[in-house]
C-alpha cells in the first residue's frame, strides 16, 4: 500500500520521521481496522438480505419498518442485543462460557488476513496461506464446543457434540476439495492460486474440478450450521443447540460468528474455484482492449462471493431440514471417497498434461 498517496504532504513530512516498523504496524493494523469494520457492516447487511430474499421467494414482505425499505433493521437488532441482560448459568464455568463465543468469531475474522481482495491488496501474503486458511476454519468448532460443554447444561452439550460430529465430517472433505485445488494451483498462496486462473472463464477451476466444487460449497453450508444442515440449533428436538444458555451480547457474538463463516466460505469459494478478482471475459477481445469488463478488481471478487451468499439463502429456502443421520452419512460416505476418487482423477489429468496442466 502506497500512504504517501492517502496523506497530505505536510503529514508525510511527520511520516517519514517514523521508525519503519512502526509505520508497517501502524499500516498493518489501519489495513486490519478496516477489514473487520468492512466485515462486520457486511454481516449486517447480510442478515437484512437474507430476510428480504426469502421473505421474497415465500410471499413475504420481510424487514420494511425500521428506515426507509428496512434498511434500519439490522442496526435495530443490534442495539436490542447490546441492552440485554447477558445471563449466566450459576454453575457454568464462567470464563469458558465467555471465552466461547470469541473462539468462534476470531477465526472468521483473521482468516481474512491472507485474502488477496485485489492484486495488490492482502494484509499478510504469505506462501502457506492455504494451510493457514485451513487451521483457521478448523479452530471454530473449539467455541462449540466450549460453549456447550461450560453452560453445565444436558441440552447445550448434547447440541454441541452433534455440532462438532458435523464440522469435523465436513471438514475432512473441505481439506480433501482443498488438496485439489492445491495440485491445479501448484501453490499454497492464495494469490497465486488466483493468478494460475488467469485468461477467462475457461481458465478457471470450476470446470476441471467441478466435483470438488460442488463439495466444497455444500460442506461450507454444513460447516456453518445453515439449513438444511442446521441440526445444531433442531429446536424441536434440542432446544436451541450449544448456545441455549446465551443471551444479549453473547448471542450476538455467535450470530455474528455464523455469518461472518457465510461471508467467509462464499469469498473462500470464489477464490479457490472462480479465480477471485479475475474478469470472467479476460481474454474476449470482442469487448476492446480498453474495456474495464476485461480487467481484474474487486467489483469481480464482491460479486462472485454475492452470488454465492444468495445461494446460501436460497438453499435455505428450497430444502427441508435433513435427518442427522443422512447428514453424516452424506459426509463420510460420499463426498469424502468423491474427493478421494477425484484427486486421482487429477493426477491422471496431470500425466496426461490435459486441464491446468497443459503446456
């Protein structure tokens, strides 16, 4: 990032008397400000939409009271959230019981430090941003479980073990849909990933390893407790799942934390398979060489990851809820030995020098 650009001169001069690294600190810490600022008004928005989408697809009107079209309704919620009483079981261990909620929240906000948002802007671009990305989204079924397991409630733990089961299932598949991606990638930086899907459409790893896709973007859907995978919060068979327990701001922190995850896997989704900021139409010179439909930026990555935050929403709104026994079965018996069986086929494609491993 250039800041000299973003200063007036006379506060450059004052600049430059800095030591270095505290000017790369003060740079990295504004950078991740603003990301999690970006992040949160997103989520925000997000559950307005939400609303707004399946009230359309079922014949409601959704959120319209609160500021012109609804708009104030998310802002409304939160403040609801913040004035209630934060209620605490009397033998919970309290400090787990509040650390619980932030164990799953941190990990969907830092996993955005190694997000290329565009070609030159990602706080961290580190070469194993791959195997960070995975440890991340790994560490969240630790507040689950936490929080299921310190409320000192029957109900609450019972909803976190089932949560747990499902993450870790579906987790294993995301890992193997991710080796795939690896071996089209040649990389574990996520911006390489991006730039070895240059060219256009037909460039990108949706069509090669369309199966991983697939399996990819519905175990996000599980891996984040959404419908029809929401066993976790069944409340007519458990209550309300591992957060029963929680109120006001606490529960806030888990709500929070379910969409920050949607944000995350739709952005994840469209960077591992649809080439991130890249322009589908790169390489139509149909369109002029001037033609801002061919160059890459954010307005590409922001939509690709809108489109798959809609189909997340309109997944919810299609299917039923599944019996927990199909959903395991559906993540040990099929989409792990799909992965397997496909990341063979990969090395097959490889040899044959066919895909994105063609000369």
């Amino acid at each position: 990032m250039n800041i000299s650009s973003l200063m007036p001169a006379f506060v450059f001069e004052q600049w430059n008397l800095v030591p270095g690294y505290i000017q790369d600190l003060l740079i990295i810490t504004l950078q991740i400000v603003f990301i999690s600022i970006c992040v949160i008004l997103a989520v925000a928005f997000t559950t307005y939409f939400e609303r707004k989408v399946i009230g359309y697809m079922q014949g409601r009107l959704g959120p319209n009271r609160v500021g012109p079209k609804g708009l104030g309704q998310p802002f409304a919620d939160v403040i609801k959230l913040l004035i209630k009483e934060v209620v605490v079981p009397s033998k919970s261990n309290r400090f787990l019981f509040v650390i619980a909620p932030l164990l799953s929240l941190v990990p969907a906000l830092a996993t955005w430090a190694v997000i290329p948002l565009t070609d030159g802007f990602v706080i961290a671009d580190i070469n194993a941003g791959l195997l960070y990305v995975l440890a991340l989204t790994s560490v969240g079924v630790y507040g689950v479980l936490l929080a299921g397991w310190s409320t000192n409630s029957k109900y609450a733990f019972l909803g976190a073990m089932r949560s747990a089961a499902q993450i870790v299932a579906y987790e294993i598949a995301m890992g193997f849909a991710l080796v795939g991606v690896l071996m089209a990638g040649g990389s574990l930086n996520l911006g390489e990933i991006i730039a070895s899907q240059s060219g256009g459409f037909s460039n990108w790893f949706i069509i090669p390893l369309f199966p991983l896709f697939v399996v990819y973007f519905v175990s996000g859907v599980a891996e984040t407790n959404r419908a029809p995978f929401d066993v976790a919060e069944g409340e007519s068979e458990i209550v309300a799942g591992f957060h029963v327990e929680y109120s006001g701001v606490a529960f806030a922190v888990f709500f929070l934390a379910e969409y920050a995850n949607i944000i995350l896997i739709a952005a994840l989704t469209s960077i591992f398979f649809l080439a991130g900021w890249s322009s589908p139409f790169e390489g139509w010179t149909i369109l002029g060489s001037e033609s801002f439909l061919r160059e890459p930026s954010f307005f590409w990555l922001a939509l690709k990851i809108c489109f798959f935050i809609f189909v997340f929403f309109w997944i919810r709104a299609t299917f039923p809820r599944y019996r927990y026994d199909q959903i395991m079965r559906l993540g040990w018996k099929i989409f792990i030995p799909v992965t397997i069986v496909w990341i063979a086929v990969e090395g097959l494609m490889a040899w044959m020098k066919v895909g994105p491993w063609a000369i």
